[in-house]
C-alpha cells in the first residue's frame, strides 16, 4: 500500500488502512440535529421525549444538539435571565449524559449561519400554510396580544436549526412531528427551485414511536410552562417529586378483571414503565387486570423510584451550575464546532441562490 499522509504524519500498511477506515466512518456518519428551548426547567417530557434520544445518538451519530435561544424570544423573555435560563439547560443536557466531546453542544444565536438561512427559507415560506400550523393557532388563541412574526415563522427557523448542518435525523417528541415535516417541505422547495442542496430530515426515537410524555393530572403534556404541578422537573427536589407523584389522578380501581384502562391510568403505567424495573410494573399490572391493585401503593413505588431516577440528574446538574466558566467553555467550543460546519452549508446555499458576486 501506498504510504498515506494523515493527519500530518506518514501511514503505513495496516495503520494507514485503519486510519481510512477511521475517516470514512466519520464521514459516513448520518447527521443529527435537535434544539430545546431556554424557555424554563426541564422535565421528564424533555429528558424522554429528546434527550435520552441525544445522549444515546452521540457514539453512533455526528451530533449538532443547540439550546434554541432565538425560539425562546417569541415571549419575550427579561434579558437578565437569559444568560441563566441557557447555561441551566447546557448543564441539565451534561447531567443527563450528554458529553460535550463527542457532541456539538451550542446556543442557536451564536451561530450567524442560522438567520441568514432563516431569510432565505422565508422567501419560500408561505403565510397560508404558516397560519395553519396548529402550534400556531394554539399561541393566537393563549397569547392574542402578542402574535409576533417570529412566531408565525417559528417552523422556518427550525428548519434553518436542522438544516444549516444538512441534518437528516431530528431526535424530538411527538408535538414537533409536524414541524419536521415542515422542514422536509422547505427543503424540498428549495431543492426543487436551486438544485439538489439538502437532505430531507425526519423525526427520529430509538423506539418505533415518537413519545409524548403525560401530566400527571391526566390533562394534556408535561411541559416547561403549563401543568407545572403535574410536571416532574429535573431539578425538582425528593420530596416535591413525592408530592406531585402521590397527586397524579386515580380512581376507585377496575371491577371486572382484564378492563381496559382509563388514560390516565395508562398514564402512570407509562411513567412507571420508563422509571421502574419490568418486574415492578408487571407486579401492579398483574393487580390492575386481578382488580386487587392499590393505587396508593402503586404511586408510593413510582415516586421512590423517580426520586432515585431524577436525584442524579439534579445533583449533578447544580454540581456544573456552580461552575459557569466551564459551561462558557462548552458553549464556546461548541459554537466553533458548529460553525464549521453551517459556514460551508450557507456558502452552498448562496452560491445555488446565485449570490456569488466576486
Ligand atoms: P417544552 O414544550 O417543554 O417547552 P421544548 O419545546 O423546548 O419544551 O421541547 C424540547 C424537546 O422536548 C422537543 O423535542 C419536544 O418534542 C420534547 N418534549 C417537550 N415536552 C414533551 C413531552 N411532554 N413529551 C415528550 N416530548 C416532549
Ligand atoms: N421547536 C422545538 C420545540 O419547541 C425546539 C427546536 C428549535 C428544535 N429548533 C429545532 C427541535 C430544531 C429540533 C430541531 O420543542
């Protein structure tokens, strides 16, 4: 074999081989992008939804993960807890298992790629289409004094989030499977106007579902801001855990065997099976479909075992808040990371728009 020249210095016969293959498995690497917003606390939803996703996708992927700053000021957020609400997410993202080596982890804004994307993606954006999406029409209907044009082109932006590092695998919970779809319109749209230029994303959970984790009311979805009684966050406390776990609604319990469960029912059913062992959750559904099931009991092992799940993740999350240089550090490093490759994106993007002067 030929003596290679990589990186910097002379390969030969079998290291030079395997450092080919070192290099051809990077660059073969699908690509993963995904963003949470700086908007508040993150909860089990998020950890569930996304994040156990990302920390699993980054030995196998070549992973862009952002904190969506840009998104997080369609409600106007004080700028003196901007800075605060970022670096909380940075470090519940670490905590969780997320290593900043592997991965790119950045805040959207300091990536100029991404609104210069976003202005050439509103160009083919449609204001029909934008008004019907149905994350839109739910903030007209909660937030009518404030239906600002960042929030009606909210899906564009992300689509410039994936897309800047052409992105094909969007890890996400279930309540943005329809903004991805959007992405993949927009990128076909441009594709089909300029030239082949970007690959079609798509939402991505390593189970074959995308997930939508429940509030423990039985009402609608944990969330950073609304259900916040009903919502484990992951820097919730043992014993605010216990309270909100002991609240979670129930009922008198089932008097025919085998009847089917109420959601929510199904509800805790689903957040034991994601905290506790198969053999607890098969104990009180074998009870369930017995009709001799206590849901007292039940919820008093569940909280025990979310306090054991989430007191980890807080602890070392306050560990790395005490520390906000190293968080500055992440970011910062990210941010070039990231940049490398959103430069060489936007630079193919303008040259297939025709903007290419001299
Ligand atoms: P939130 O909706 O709590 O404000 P974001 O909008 O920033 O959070 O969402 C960040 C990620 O967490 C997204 O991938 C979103 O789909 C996911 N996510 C948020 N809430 C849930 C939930 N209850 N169940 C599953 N995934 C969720
Ligand atoms: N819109 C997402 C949410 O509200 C956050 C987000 C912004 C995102 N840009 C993204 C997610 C790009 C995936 C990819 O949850």
């Amino acid at each position: 074999m030929i003596p290679g020249l990589w990186p910097g210095i002379f390969l030969t016969g079998s290291a030079c081989h395997a450092a080919f293959l070192y290099l051809a498995a990077v660059m073969s690497k699908e690509i993963v992008v995904s963003g949470i917003r700086s908007t508040g606390y993150l909860h089990l939803g998020n950890y569930f939804g996304a994040m156990r996703n990302y920390v699993r996708m980054q030995d196998d992927f070549n992973c862009y993960f952002f904190v969506a700053d840009y998104h997080a000021l369609t409600t106007h957020p004080d700028p003196k807890l901007l800075r605060e609400n970022v670096y909380r997410v940075v470090a519940e993202n670490v905590a969780c298992g997320l290593d900043p080596e592997k991965v790119a982890l950045y805040a959207q804004s300091d990536i100029p790629e991404i609104p210069e994307l976003y202005l050439m993606l509103n160009m083919l954006a449609y204001k029909g289409e934008l008004e019907k999406v149905p994350t839109f029409k739910d903030k007209v209907r909660s937030q009518p004094d404030n239906v600002n044009a960042g929030l009606l082109t909210y899906p564009v932006l992300m689509t410039a989030d994936i897309l800047i590092h052409k992105g094909v695998k969007v890890p996400v919970g279930k309540d943005q499977e329809q903004h991805v779809e959007m992405a993949r319109n927009f990128a076909n749209r441009f594709n089909s106007r300029y030239g082949e230029t970007f690959p079609e994303p798509y939402p991505f959970n390593y189970s074959d579902q995308l997930i939508k984790i429940p509030s423990l009311d039985g009402a609608g979805k944990m969330s950073k801001s609304e259900n916040v009684n009903a919502t484990i966050y992951l820097a919730d406390d043992d014993d605010l855990i216990r309270k909100k776990v002991m609240k979670a609604k129930t009922d008198a319990g089932p008097t025919e065997h085998n009847s089917e469960m109420p959601d929510y029912i199904q509800n805790i059913f689903q957040l034991m099976n994601l905290v506790s062992s198969p053999e607890t959750t098969e104990t009180f559904k074998a009870a369930y479909n017995g009709c001799t099931i206590r849901y007292g009991d039940m919820k008093k092992q569940l909280a025990e075992d979310m306090v054991n799940f989430v007191r980890p993740i807080r602890e070392k999350s306050m560990a790395l808040q005490q520390n906000p240089s190293q968080i500055a550090k992440i970011l910062k490093e990210g941010a070039e990371k990231a940049r490398e490759s959103s430069s060489k994106t936007i630079a193919d993007a303008r040259k297939k728009i025709g903007i290419n002067y001299y």
